[in-house]
C-alpha cells in the first residue's frame, strides 16, 4: 500500500517536513512523484531500524562479590543530575 507524505507524517506523530528530511537523508525510501508516496513495507522497515532493544537489568554484584560498574551512560546522567541538584541546592550569593 501506497502513504502520501501527510499519512506517514499522522502515523508517525510528526510533520510532514519531519518526513521530507528522513526521505532526503535517505533514512525512508519513497517514490518521487507529486505527491510523493512512500510504502507501507518501507515505513515499517525504517520503524524496525530506529527501534531500540531493552537493554537486560544490571545486576548490582556478581557471585564474586565485586560490584558491577555501571553502563557509562547511565554514570553520566548520574552525575549531571547530582551536580545540577547541587547548583539548584545552593543559596543564591550577592543578591
């Protein structure tokens, strides 16, 4: 089945320029032509290459008893959020 531009744009909760950069990053193949169509077998081949997998749970330590470090993502969010909780935790100086 045949999407215009607008249709993928409503499937995909996004504007349809939104739709007109992936199609001309090449990230969605489409039929050029006005209007322009894009296939339902390509939408959802781009749909499956931009999901993301749930990564398994950490566990916090092995049978060794040594603690498992944590993905380096996860460690910068971490440390982000504490420094900018410690900005916002202080009195404001000079006013």
């Amino acid at each position: 089945m045949l999407l215009t531009q607008d249709e993928v744009a409503k499937r995909l909760r996004c504007s349809p320029q939104k739709v007109k950069r992936l199609r001309i990053s090449g990230q969605l193949a489409y039929v050029p032509g006005r209007p322009v169509l894009i296939e339902e077998a390509d939408l959802e081949k781009y749909l499956e290459g931009i999901k993301r997998q749930a990564k398994p749970a950490i566990p916090q330590k092995e049978k060794s008893g040594k603690p498992v470090l944590e993905d380096a993502g996860v460690l910068a969010r971490r440390i982000w959020l504490a420094r900018r909780n410690f900005q916002l935790s202080k009195p404001n100086r000079g006013n």
